[in-house]
C-alpha cells in the first residue's frame, strides 16, 4: 500500500478506534493486516476476504458499512465498521474494518432526552418519545414529528449512537423510533420495509447493510 494509505489508517486507528478493538487491513481479495484485539476473529495475514464479511460489503458498496455479521463468516459474530481506503486517484484501494464484539450495538452511553430541531429561525427542543424517524437528505438531518419536521445539526452516525433502545438505525438514511413501527414486511422486490403507524402508513427502506442489525435487534 501507498504511502498515503498506511497515513490514513494510522490517524483513523488513532482518533476513533476503542483500544481493545481488532482492526483488519484488506487490499483487494485478501487481508494484508491484522491486529487482535479483546474480540479476536483470528484473521491470518494473506487469508482471502470472505463472503459476507465487512470488508466484502465496503469493496462492492464503495462506501462505509456498519453492520452485525454472523458466525457463519469467520466461525464468531462480531459488529463491524468498514471504511473504503483511497489512493491518490480517489479510487478504492483497501479497506480497514474496526471488529468489535456483537454488544457493541447495546452500548450507548448517556442517551439523550431531547434533539434540538431547527425550523426556519427557531430552535426547538423535541423529547425523544415524539420523534418518530430521522432521515438523512443531500447532506441535511431532518427529524420528523407528528408536529411537522425540523432540521438537526448533527448527522445520523452520531445520533444513533446518542439515542436510546427504542430507535434504530435501518439504513444509510434513516434511524427510526420502534415505538412508531407497526410491522416490518417484504415488498415486491423482495427488500424489507418498515410500515410506520402514522403518515398513512408510510414505509421506509431497510437496506441489506443494517438488514442483520434490525433482526438482532427485534430477534426474528
């Protein structure tokens, strides 16, 4: 790898990464790194990159993943955080996946009692218990209450990890409250949705990335 690259994982190990975390470096079909943490899938360095895992997930999504992974994979569950590595060209060049234990999706220190919404000039701050879901739209937060809707300040991968158990996030755009859920089901392409209890009963979108989340979550 670049020179660039092992920069870019030395200041993201560095900034975010708990300290008793596994960290995995993939460059094309296989692991090139690996540091054991507590939760240890035990990666050997040269071992192909399985169906399945994180790291196959951000090469064929170019993008970030966040998603439980089952034992099916490496033999032991893990919660894992891919983030796509960039060469000088911005062309997807590696992967490094933050590996943490399965009850990482439970620890939400401080959850907080309000979120402060924006509506033209006014701020207002909205009890969790009315918010029903928040989506993310061209770069802007939007929390939706029964009330209307409200801009927010701060993005959704911070906010799911502020809020408490009753909201998940079920897509790259949506993190919604499970008080307002009236059914999960299949659509006619075969993707889950959320049925929510207001709006007429409008649906969102549960992507293949959270879609192992929301079950361990839920338990079906």
């Amino acid at each position: 790898m670049e020179d660039n690259i092992v920069r870019q994982i030395s200041n993201f190990i560095e900034d975010w990464v708990p300290k008793d975390a596994s960290i995995a470096v993939a460059g094309r079909d296989r692991y090139v790194s690996y540091i054991p943490g507590k939760h240890d899938i035990q990666i050997k360095q040269g071992q192909p990159i399985p169906s399945g895992s994180i790291s196959e997930r951000v090469y064929l999504q170019k993008q970030k993943v966040e998603s439980l992974v089952d034992k099916s994979v490496f033999g032991k569950p893990y919660y894992g955080i891919g983030y796509p590595l960039e060469d000088k060209t911005s062309s997807l060049s590696g992967v490094v996946t933050v590996i943490l234990p399965p009850e990482f999706l439970t620890r939400k220190a401080e959850p907080i009692s309000y979120v402060a919404g924006r509506r033209d000039e006014i701020w207002t701050p909205i009890p969790i218990e009315q918010i029903i879901y928040i989506e993310s739209f061209q770069k802007k937060t939007i929390i939706y209450t029964k009330n209307g809707s409200y801009s927010a300040k701060h993005p959704l991968k911070i906010l799911q990890h502020r809020l408490p158990n009753t909201f998940m996030r079920i897509h790259r755009s949506f993190i919604v409250n499970i008080d307002y859920i009236d059914h999960i089901s299949r659509d006619i392409s075969s993707n889950f949705q959320v049925k929510l209890k207001v709006f007429d009963g409008k649906n969102l979108v549960i992507s293949q990335t959270y879609i192992q989340q929301v079950r361990a979550i839920l338990g079906f």
